[in-house]
C-alpha cells in the first residue's frame, strides 16, 4: 500500500473516533432537549427539534474542531491564517443541512417524532451523511496536504499545487549595487 493511501486511511480513521466522539456529545445534548430522558419534567425544547438539533451539534463542533486540528489533520498545516477555523463552521454549517434535511423528511413526510426515528433520521443517516461530505471538504479546503521530505526530493513539482508554488523571478541583469564577485582560487 502507498505512503498516500496509508495517509488516508489513518486520517479516516482518526476522522472517525473524533466525529464519533463529537457525535455522542451532540446525541446526549439533543436527547436531553427534545426528549429530555425520562428526566420527570417536560423537556426544554420538546417543540422545536431542528433548534435543539442546531444547538447540540454546534456544541459537538467545538470537540470536533480541537479533535481534528490537533489529532486528525495535525501534519496538514491550515491554509488560513485564523487556523482554518471560519472554514471549518462553514462547512460545518452547511452540511449540519443534510441531517436536518432527514430529520425534516422522517417528522413530516414519515410523521414519526418518537426519539428512535429522529435519533435514526438525524443521528444516524444524516450524520453519515454528512461525515463523508465533511472528510472531503476538510482534507481538500481547510487543512493542506503534508509536504513530506521524501516526495519532494523526489518529485519536487509534484508535491504542490501550481497555485501554491511562488514563483521568484530572476533579475535579468546583475546588480549594480553588488560589488562583483572574484572565482574563488
């Protein structure tokens, strides 16, 4: 198997025990809201499953962000300056739509609302879901590709991107400014 395959897989792997730690975090607090765990009283957001769905997963998207910055992706350094973090709730933001999507489809198309079919609908497909689309974006948008020593002493254009590569022209006459230099002995 290749460097960058095993590279892969490892990040895939590592990718999986963060979002599954980051998905029981944001399971528990969305239970708690909507269904509230048999706790005696009514649950805090019993009537509104899409806010309690958007609160606990931005809560599980903190854990998620420290996991991957400094276990998953930590030999990618971030593209931007701020660490990749505003990428990072973007693209967060905008696939946390697809598990709503599904929680959406199962309460009103489906007309289930007990805690196993939005637990499935939303904690479960639209999770998976919405953790393949997430690996990608990360891997290709927020955190770069590793430069390892080996791969560019071998292939020294290939390891970057030509938009990553700066070019540092030549000046075409030497400098007047420099005394010239004598040919060593």
């Amino acid at each position: 198997m290749s460097d960058r395959w095993r590279r892969v897989r490892t990040e895939a792997y590592r990718f999986l025990a963060v979002g599954g730690l980051a998905t029981v975090v944001a399971v528990v607090i969305f239970n708690f809201l909507v269904h509230g765990f048999h706790t005696g009283w009514e649950a805090p957001l019993a009537g509104q499953p899409y806010f309690a769905f958007v609160i606990a997963n931005l809560i599980g998207m903190v854990v998620s962000y420290r996991g991957s910055r400094t276990w998953v992706f930590r030999d990618r350094p971030p593209r931007t300056a701020d660490g990749g973090r505003l990428l990072f709730v973007v693209i967060n933001v905008a696939t946390m739509l697809i598990p709503i999507a599904c929680l959406w489809f199962s309460r009103n198309v489906l007309g289930l609302d007990d805690p196993y079919s939005d637990n499935a609908a939303a904690n479960v497909i639209g999770l998976f879901l919405g953790m393949v689309a997430r690996f990608y974006l990360f891997r290709t948008l927020v955190f770069q590709k590793p430069v390892v020593l080996a791969e560019l002493k071998q292939h020294p254009l290939q390891v970057f991107e030509l938009a990553e590569l700066d070019v540092i022209e030549e000046p075409t006459a030497p400098s007047t400014s420099d005394p010239a230099r004598r040919p060593g002995p």
